[in-house]
C-alpha cells in the first residue's frame, strides 16, 4: 500500500480520533481515483445505495478483507424498563450487524500495537 506518507486522507483522520464522514470518502476518493468531486460523491453515494437496497432485502452484504453486514431477524420478547422496572413487549424487528473479517481485525490490533500495516 505505500509507505506511512502515502496513507490516505482517512488514515490521518482516524490517527485524530476523528470520525469520518461521507464527505470525508467523498474527498479520499477524489483525492485517490481522480474523479472529480461531483463524480466522486455519486459514486460513493451509489455504493451506499447499493449496500443499502442489499440489506432491505434481507441480503448479506460481503467485502472481501473487510467484513460482512448481516441482517438479522429478532423474535419479540420481553423487555424490563430499567427506571420503573415494569415488563414491556419488545416487537420482532430486524437488526443489521457487522462481523470484521480476520484481515480487518489484525489491521486494527497491529495499528493499535503501534506497528505500520504494509
């Protein structure tokens, strides 16, 4: 991937503590591609449409070294409210979750170690 000076605009943002916005893709891809702005925002817009209308319909959303977005469904249950300690009906829902793939999580564990990814 290039040496630490290489890094992409979201690298450094993260390093802040930063959380990364659209925009924040939107220029990385500008940045990075060469696309011009307007065309670097639709196309991050159209792969988070994409990754969205795949999720509605229920659909497993896998990037390879990266991770899935699974969609899962919850059966209703019964719930405690914690202030007043009366049960209250939860109703069947779906929940979307995310599972890291192995790669991603030995990024994050050798970052947070201090040692520089390839």
């Amino acid at each position: 991937m290039g040496t630490v000076a290489d890094r992409s605009v979201l690298a450094g943002l993260a390093m802040a503590g930063k959380t990364v916005t659209r925009a924040d893709l939107c220029e990385a891809v500008y940045q990075k591609v060469g696309l011009s702005r307007s065309e670097s925002a639709a196309l991050v817009e159209l792969v988070l449409k994409e990754i969205t209308d795949c999720l509605e319909r229920g659909e497993t959303v896998k990037l390879s070294s990266f991770g899935s977005f699974v969609v899962r469904k919850k059966g209703q249950r019964i719930g405690r409210n914690p202030k007043t300690g009366k049960e209250v009906p939860i109703s069947p829902r779906r929940v979307m979750v995310f599972k890291p793939s192995a790669i991603l999580k030995q990024r994050i564990n050798s970052e947070a170690d201090g040692k520089a990814s390839p």
